[in-house]
C-alpha cells in the first residue's frame, strides 16, 4: 500500500521550525541541529579569542553593555549556571539569576506566565534550565527575545557540546577524523545527544559504550556506533568521554550495582595504566570518583576536565556574543 | 426516541446506505421523526428544504469512543459542548468513556449522563461504563444493574487506565458474557510506560522524551484477546495503534474470535515524526506511532480488521496543554476533524472507499453497540427513523479549532487544508445541523 502522505496529499501543514541562527529573525540555540558545522568553527573560533580575556587582568569588554540577560535555571546548576553568568559579565551584559526554589515556579505559576512577566521588564536573551525537554522551544513561542538552551531533560546541552568541542580542537588540534567515544548512561544524557549530533557534524566518528539498558531506543539512527566493551573502546579513541552515572538507575534495573558498573564500564586504574596510547580523557562534571572513573586517574586527568570548565564560559561567552552582539560572531575584544 | 412533527425534504443528495451503495440524485423526505419516501422530484408541499446537491446523504455517525468530561470536568467539556460538537462533526451518537468525576460505574451516573443527553436533545448520548469500581481496576462495577437502567450500558471500560490484574479482567469478561455486555479495553502494560510521553523510537531519543514502547500495548492486546478465547466475552479493543497489535487482531479474527477493534483518525494520520515540534496537541494515549504502524493501521482498514473509526475525542483546557511537554495532559479533540481526516486521508489515498470508511462510522459500530436496543437503525431506507448526515466530501477547508464547537481546542490539525465537510446534521427526524450552524433545541 502507498503510504498517503498528507504532506503530499489533500492535507498539508507546514513544520515550523525554529529560526536557525541566521540573520535576519530572532536567534536562537536550542538544539545542535539549529547549527551548521562552520556555524560550529566559527563559534569555536570566537571562543577561541574571547578565552584570551579571561585572562586578562581585567576580564571585561564592553560587547554587549546594555543588553539584559536573564538565567531562568528551573533545574538546578552550579556550574551552567556561574558560567553563563561569568560569559555574561565579561560581556558587560546586565545579568539576573533566577531559580526554581526562589522563584515564582515554585509557586505554582506556569512557564508561560514566568516568561512573559521576565520578558516585560524587557529582556535581550533567556538562557533556560529545564527538566522537560522542549521547554526552550516551547519558550520561543511566548518570549520576544533570544533564548538558549542551557540543558533541557534529556534532549540537549548544545553549549556544553560546543565546549567539550572546543576542548578537543584545542588539545588535539582538530575535530574531523576524530575518534570519541562515550560511555555511560547514553539514555538520560542530554550531554551525550549535543555532543554526538555536534560531532557528527564536524566529521568526527562517535562510538557509544553502554549495556543496551543504558541506550535510548533507536540511537544508531542518529549515526553511531556501538559497543558493551570499553577495553574495545580504549583501543580505538582519541577521545574517552565519560558520563556521571547516577545511583538512581539501580533501583530502575538499569544495571545491578555502582560495584558491577565500575567492573564493567569504569575508568580503573588497571585499565588506565595497561594502555599504551592514552586517550583524552574528558568528563562533563561533576564526577563520581570511584564510580565511572577511579581516583587516582581523575587526578591525572583532571586539567583537562578543569579546562572544560574554563572553556565554558568562552564557548558561552562566543554564543551570546553571536546571538547579541553583532551581525558577525569573530573577534569580540575591542 | 421522541418523534418529531417537522416535515423536512432533503434535495438532490446522493444517498448512502449500508450494503446498498450511494445512489444517484434522489430526494429523500422525512416527516414525524421517519424516513417517508426516498424519491426522484418529491413535491416539497409544507416542509422545511435542505439543499444537498453535491453532496451525500449518510447515515448519522457513531462514535464509540469520546469523553464528555462530564460530571466533574465541566471546564473541558460536557454533554452540551460536547453534543454541539458531534453534530457539528455529523455524528448522531456518541458514546462517552466513564472516566469522569465521580465516574461513571454505577446506574445513578449513567442515568445522569444519558439523561443530559437527552436534555440537550442534539444527538444520543450513550455512556459507558466502567469495569471496575471506581475504575480502579479492584472490584467489578454493577455491570447488571447499569445495564438495565435508562442508558442501558452495553460497553463497559476504565479507558485511560488499564485493568492491569489478570484475574480480575478474565472475571470481568465472563460476568459480561453473561450480561450480554461488551469489554471494550485500553491496553496498556502500564509497568512499560510508566513516564513515557511518546513513541519508543528514533524519535523519542531525539527529543529526549521518555518512550513508550509498543510492546505495552501488545502485550495488552494478546493478554484480552487470550481472556476473550477463553470466556468466549465480547471484547471491542479501543485506538489500535501498532502493526504488530493488527496482526494479532487480524488472526484473533480468523480464529473467529469474538473481538472487534476501533482506530483512531490521529493514530491514521500521524505518525511520531511530527512531535520535533514538541506540540503538545500531539500527545495521546496511545502515542502517535512510527510510520510502518501507520501503514499497518491502514492496511487493517482495508483489509478489514480494523472494524471501527472513533475519534477519542479527550478534550483539555488550554492551560492543561499550552505547557511543558512532559506535564501537558493526553489526548485531542477529534469530532470536528474526523470526517475530513478520514476522506482527505483514507477515501483521496484510495485506502478505503468512501462507502468503506462511512461503513466503519455507521453499520459497524452500530452493530457492535447493538444500537436497535433504542429502535435506533444505521440505514437509510423508508420507515426508518431519521438519523442523517449531510455532508459535501469535495467541500474543500482549513481547520481552525477556534471555531470548533467543542469547549476545548486541543487539536493538533490547526491550519491544516482538508477536505470534506458536514453541512446537515438531522437526528431523530429533527435539524440539529444547518448550513453547518447548531439549531437549538425548540422549546
């Protein structure tokens, strides 16, 4: 039977999709999909010279004074949160903070009622926070303004892909042809679906380390591989990208205990010193020791994932800037 | 049924009845509450004239399954809105799931809502009722005692949730069998979905929704269609929406088995690609599947297994949808759209013919709801009483749920070209429907 598709059909509807970041209409980042690969090097590019002014003596530019920010974190962030506060103040961008416990959110007022009183006071972006994915999206409706997306559920993290990006180009001096592998809870990540969309468009090849409880139904379509054996991995990637596991998955039989996980999935430090050619290790925070990586190892790795972090506040630093800042992303120091 | 004095002359349509086609331009006249003459040039001496040229006069629709919301969900619909609506969508009987508040699973509430039904006096209001008490899957609901009240409950289902104990469900089905009742089941294997807001797939995953597989379903499926085998129980499963839960019904069915089925226009139309817009009009239970099940939903339309069109019809206020997707409530409004899904979609795409699909909106749930009980009768042919649809299937529109009679306007087919479109609605011999416009009842 032929397949009516009402798009061809006596029915039509046009999918609206979000504004890209193209000029011409308001820009938004909600998903790494909203985003070209040169969109992504020319991002990591800007990135790359706004890191030169945090450290600088006076970490500030004037790029974006007079412009208002607002960091609505409905989930709570420590470390998103100060980054996209830093990225805004060395911007010279006026930015209020706001979280799900002191704010009106907790007192039963709907998402769409928050937004619109926030963007009354007249407001250039919304960085959002959400636990349900779709939430940036479905601000983009209400709100006359930019809106990133710092994290929604399980959807998407797309700044924290750009700066785990940047950190590999940084350190191995190029994205394409780069072998990552990820390991970990695939399932709950947003983490894991920015970096591998982000990655798949800048020509690098994703590997996903898990037990197949741990993957989301479907993944191999988004254009990865698979593996249960993370000694396979280590001997393939350049790049060991590690997830935080969360003891919760145990009581939802994920898989049987942290003790089996770490036998099984864990960064150990038998693991680490057999190999020959050591990968990058890199982890989106905040770690669990002696869980997804053993101590000792998070040690030696460790300026690296504290690159990461310093990373992020460029990368986001870059994202505003091009949201906001001018018709062209490069160069935001003057 | 109460008759009605009003002579009304139909021109010009050309008629459908079950098993005998659509005519050519024919006439059709009706006086206290019948069907008079159905004839070529009737004279139309005293009585009220509907223009149908172009278009077909039907048999009134039978939606088997809406929710009416009332008692206790006013806000999102009741019997009036939700009667308006149906006659607006050319249905002449509904029959609304129990899963109001308090619900439907004694005689007092169903009388309640067949009564307001009948107040309203737009179309017939048929309830069903629950399984359970309560609907809470522990204690069967007095089947017996609903059954010979007023409303005369013929189908019995705690939709929207499942009865998940084995036992308890293969009880309810022989004391049904017994009361000459019909389970109708929502299947859901409600330890497999639990959180899950769409489809288990590639789409799920990039969205970051939680999944629900199809399994679920099934397993649901194959569990009542095993208890119906073997309590020889009527069993009618409700929105069908796997391929793998048409093949099983398809060989339940060669088996003979007692079992009939229903889908949905949305589980028809859609597939779950078009959630990358995170609409939440487009979150139902059962979700909106991949678009292998939608082929395989439509290749049981017209091969047959599939029985029954009905809409789900789950009105929500807007605050309950225009919010995140995770906590948006389940389900769309479908009476205003069905008929133009089912021929913009089925009849133009050659998956049924236009009697086909009508078939599946009048005869057969008719039969399955045993609608004679109520000297109610799916066809056209003199002597029968006047339960007509009048619609033009060339009648080209774009959906705009504002002007939905509905008191919700949770549809995802907003700005949607379609066609086919209800213009006369007539029920029990009296216009409930003009030019598309609701009548109110005469004092």
């Amino acid at each position: 039977m032929s397949t009516p598709d009402p798009l061809k059909t006596g029915v039509s509807k046009t999918l609206k999709f979000d504004p890209l970041m193209h000029s011409g209409t308001r820009r938004h980042l909600l998903s790494i999909n909203d985003l070209s690969s040169e969109d992504i090097i020319r991002l990591l590019d800007s990135a790359r010279s706004f890191a030169e002014v945090s450290k600088r003596p006076v970490k500030k530019v004037p790029a974006l004074r007079g412009k208002t920010i607002v960091n609505m974190f409905i989930e709570p962030s420590t470390r998103t949160r100060m980054s996209f506060e830093l990225a805004a103040k060395r911007l010279s961008a006026d930015v209020v903070t706001f979280t799900a416990g002191a704010s009106s959110i907790s007192k039963g007022e709907s998402l769409k009622d928050t937004a619109k009183t926030i963007v009354a006071m007249g407001v250039d972006a919304v960085v959002i926070r959400h636990s349900s994915a779709g939430a940036p999206r479905l601000l983009t409706q209400w709100v006359d303004c930019s809106v990133i997306n710092a994290g929604d559920g399980m959807h998407e993290h797309p700044t924290q892909a750009l700066l785990d990006l940047y950190t590999m180009r940084e350190r191995l001096g190029k994205l394409e042809g780069l072998k990552v592998a990820i390991v970990g809870d695939i399932d709950h990540s947003r983490v894991a679906r920015s970096n591998i969309l982000a990655l798949n468009k800048v020509g690098a090849s994703v590997l996903l380390v898990a037990p197949r409880s741990l993957l989301p139904a479907g993944i191999e379509e988004m254009g990865v591989e698979i593996t249960g054996s993370i000694d396979e991995a280590l001997q393939w990637c350049d790049v060991l990208y590690l997830l935080r596991i969360q003891l919760e998955r145990v009581s939802e039989s994920r898989f049987p205990s942290l003790r089996e996980y770490t036998l099984q999935y864990g960064l150990t430090q038998t693991r680490w010193s057999r190999l020959k050619r050591k990968p990058l290790v890199m982890h989106p925070g905040p770690m669990n020791r002696g869980v997804e990586i053993a101590s000792v190892v998070a040690d030696e790795v460790e300026p690296v994932i504290t690159g990461q972090v310093a990373a992020g506040v460029a990368v986001r630093m870059a994202v505003l800037y091009e949201l906001l800042g001018g018709p062209t992303g490069v160069g935001g120091s003057d | 049924m109460r008759g009605n004095s009003q002579k009304i002359l139909i021109k010009k349509g050309r008629v459908y009845s079950p098993g005998a086609g659509i005519s050519s331009e024919i006439d059709v006249l009706i006086h206290e509450g019948i069907i008079k003459r159905i004839d070529r040039g009737i004279q139309p001496t005293g009585a009220k004239i509907l223009d149908a040229e172009g278009c077909i006069v039907s048999p009134g629709f039978i939606d088997m399954h809406v929710h009416l919301r009332e008692p206790g969900m006013e806000y999102k619909e009741d019997v009036g809105s939700g009667s308006r609506a149906a006659v607006s969508g050319g249905f002449t009987v509904v029959c609304c799931m129990p899963n109001t508040d308090p619900p439907i699973d004694n005689a007092s509430v169903a009388e309640y809502v067949f009564d307001r039904g009948v107040d309203e006096g737009l179309c017939m209001v048929l309830p069903h009722g629950a399984i359970t008490q309560g609907r809470g899957g522990k204690a069967l609901a007095p089947m017996g005692e609903m059954g010979s009240c007023r409303a005369m409950v013929r189908g019995f289902s705690d939709d929207g949730s499942t009865v998940t104990d084995s036992e308890i469900m293969r009880r309810a089905m022989e004391y049904a069998r017994t009361m000459d009742s019909l389970i109708i089941s929502h299947c859901e294997d409600v330890s497999l979905t639990a959180g899950g807001q769409m489809n288990e797939g590639f789409y799920s995953t990039l969205l970051g929704l939680r999944g629900i597989p199809r399994e679920a379903e099934e397993i649901g499926v194959f569990r009542d269609i095993c208890l119906s085998e073997k309590t020889n129980a009527e069993l009618h499963i409700a929105h069908v929406s796997t391929a793998e839960t048409i093949m099983l019904l398809r060989d339940a069915k060669r088996r003979n088995s007692r079992v009939t089925c229903e889908v949905t226009p949305h589980h028809f139309t859609l597939d779950d690609s078009y959630l990358v817009t995170y609409d939440t009009n487009l979150k139902v239970n059962p979700p909106l599947r991949s678009r292998a099940d939608v082929e395989a939903v439509l290749e049981g339309l017209a091969d047959g297994t599939v029985d029954v069109i009905a809409t789900d019809h789950a009105p929500h206020a807007l605050h309950e949808k225009e919010t995140e997707f995770d906590r948006a409530e389940f389900g769309m409004v479908g009476l205003e759209t069905c008929l133009a899904l089912v021929i913009s979609v089925l009849v133009e795409n050659g998956v049924l013919s236009l009697e086909g699909a009508l078939e599946k909106m009048t005869l057969a749930p008719s039969r399955i709801m045993r609608l004679e009980r109520f000297g109610y009768s799916p066809l056209i042919e003199e002597g029968a009483p006047a339960n007509i649809t009048v619609f033009n299937p060339d009648f080209e529109w774009v959906v705009d749920p504002q002007m939905f009679k509905s008191r919700s306007k949770n549809s995802p087919f907003a700005g949607w070209k379609v066609k086919g479109k209800v213009i006369h609605t007539i029920f029990s011999g009296r216009v409930v429907l003009e030019n598309m416009e609701v009548k109110a009842k005469l004092e």
